[in-house]
C-alpha cells in the first residue's frame, strides 16, 4: 500500500494522528483528530475514516482505550510522505546548521570529531547519537608472501603503501605446501598489486561466491589464504555512542526490557553495526520503523541514519536511535545536516 491508495482527507487524518500521537503519547480519539485535523468533519465521521484506516493496517486500536495510534506502516507512509513533501524552512535550517557547526570544529582530530557529532544528534534530538568512527586511510597492497610454519600456520609478509612491511601469522585449516604457497602469493601479486585492501577483499569475496565446483583446489586455497591475510590489521568498524540515558526518558514502565535489549545490541555491537552498514552506501537519510531493521533489539525503536563522506568517499554513517513515537519532523533534518557538515570538516582536514 502507499499514500497514493489514501485519497487526501484519509492522508491529512493519518499525518494529523501520527503527529498528534508523537506530541502526547496517548492513543488519539475521533473528536481529538477532528478538533487537530482541519478538515471541516464531523466526529463521527472522523471515527469512520479511523476505521477504514485501521483495516488498512496503517492504525491501531490498543485494547485500554477507543482512540488510534499508529502502526509501523503508518509510521513509514507518514516518514516517505514527510521526506517527499516538506523541506525544512529556511530559518531553521539555519539556525540548526549554526548550532551544530559550533558543536562540530575542524580544530578536532577525526576520533574527536566523531565524538562531537555524537554529543551534538544526543543534545538536539534528546535521544541516542551514534557515529560510526571514519575507515582508516586506504591501503595499497604491493607485494605479499605467504611462508610456511609448523602446527598448520602460515607467516604473511606484507608490504604496502610505499614500503611499509607487515609480517602476520594465520592459522590455517590445513597443511600447503611451499609450492602452494608460493603460487598463491604469485596469484595475488599478479591480480591485486596496487589495489587497496577492501578492494581486493570485495574482489575475493565475490569470487568465493561463485560456483566453487568449478574453481580447482588451489584456486581455493589461494582465495582463502589471501581472506585471512589480508584483513587491515585495526580495522574493525566502531562506534560511539551518546545519551542513552535520553531514551530513559521516553521509555515507559511497561517497555524496561525492550530498552534493556537496545542497550545489550549498543554493547554487543554486531547488530547495530550491521544495520548502519547497510546506510553506508546510500545517498541521503535512510529510516528503520521497529521490526523494518531486522532486528529484534530495535523492534520498537527506530533509526535515522545517514553516510558522512570525504572527497567523495564514505568514511562512516551517524544516526539518531529512539521510540518508533520520535519526532521525524525534527530528527530527519538533524540527521541530514549533521552528516552534510561533519563531511565538510572531514574534507578540510
């Protein structure tokens, strides 16, 4: 279904709810909408369309009360109809860009820079920043060697950039021999000298994806000599995070446990990394409403995220976490404006 199966009144009536939902908390009632809606109707036919709405699965009818709130559908045609259709005014748009460009300073490293956007999406917004901390500078692969050792382990002899070696020891699942490893190490030279290290990773990957019945088993063990060794030493994504405690203050009592899972995947990390990675791409503001993030920690709870990038790069992703009842109106724009000036203060440094 999508906003354009709602005729105009049906679609003024929801963006009335949800708004009116996410300033009170409390389940919306027919004569309520239609006192807030500005639509020339009755009660009683407010509570018609209500119900219409509600077959539509875009409104529900908790069991403690007559009035609406919004499901998770509800929340996503409201958020698509919101990005479509309303620009932030120019005003405040620039009164936001001020606020955050005295909170994010080109004076900073990039560790504390991120920090600071995190600070700044917590302190706006009055939920959870969190920033993904920028990739290491790229990584140019020139030669590598692959040595053997006793007990099934191989020493990788890395040299990269222009001369800077690194020597790595992996344990392998198997015996090779010197020859296999010599041609393995000739297979890498050969295709990926003067690739970075994520391109020849990507570049492997797809190729372990492919049919492996037709890959012969040195090729098989070239590919996963070279997925072991040439992982960028530190390079495991991380993140920081800012004001948890606000999401203390939107919880209800009822909830703890939901948000004692949130703050378990902020801990773990694993998911929550997963979920921002698939905005690393993206252009613009990605939104995950409750259970759309795949996740079962953020099954009521929502992210709004966006890429920062540098010379045309993406370095990482920030987002705002909190209830699905947030205030997208605001946080959108944050997010939006956050990612567009810690790009720029990336780019000067």
């Amino acid at each position: 279904m999508t906003e354009l199966e709602l005729n105009e009144r049906k679609q003024r009536l929801l963006r009335s709810l949800v708004e009116e939902y996410i300033r009170e908390g409390q389940p919306v009632g027919s004569k309520r909408l239609a006192e807030r809606s500005g639509l020339a109707l009755s009660p009683a036919s407010v509570r018609n369309i209500m119900a219409e709405l509600e077959d539509l699965g875009v409104l529900a009818s908790p069991h403690t009360s007559a009035g609406r709130v919004p499901t998770e559908r509800g929340y996503r045609m409201y958020v698509d109809s919101l990005l479509k259709s309303r620009a932030m005014a120019e005003p405040r748009a620039r009164g936001l860009k001020r606020e955050l460009e005295a909170l994010i300073r080109p004076e900073h490293s990039p560790q504390e820079l991120v920090s600071q956007a995190s600070r700044a999406l917590a302190e706006l917004t009055r939920m959870a920043g969190v920033v993904v901390v920028p990739r290491r500078e790229v990584t140019t692969l020139r030669q590598v060697e692959f040595l053997p050792l006793s007990d099934r382990r191989v020493l990788v002899v890395l040299v990269i950039n222009r001369s800077e070696v690194q020597n790595r020891i992996i344990q392998t699942e198997r015996d090779y021999r010197e020859e296999d490893l010599r041609q393995a190490s000739n297979y890498i030279n050969r295709t990926y000298a003067g690739c970075n290290l994520d391109q020849i990773r990507d570049g492997l990957l797809r190729t372990m994806r492919a049919d492996k019945e037709q890959m012969d088993a040195m090729m098989q063990a070239t590919l996963d000599l070279a997925s072991r060794g040439l992982k960028r030493e530190g390079d495991e994504p991380d993140y920081v995070v800012s004001g948890e405690a606000n999401l203390l203050d939107t919880t209800e009592a009822g909830d703890i446990d939901k948000l004692r899972d949130l703050f378990e995947a902020f801990n773990r990390k694993r998911d929550v990394l997963h979920l921002l990675e698939r905005s690393l791409t993206a252009e613009g503001v990605q939104i995950f409403i409750g259970r759309e993030a795949g996740y079962d920690a953020f099954d009521e709870y929502s992210l709004v995220s966006a890429p920062y990038r540098a010379d045309e790069s993406s370095l990482g992703v920030l987002a705002v976490v909190g209830p699905t009842r947030m205030d997208y109106e605001k946080v959108i724009p944050t997010v939006d404006v956050t990612a567009r000036i810690l790009s720029a203060t990336l780019g000067k440094l």
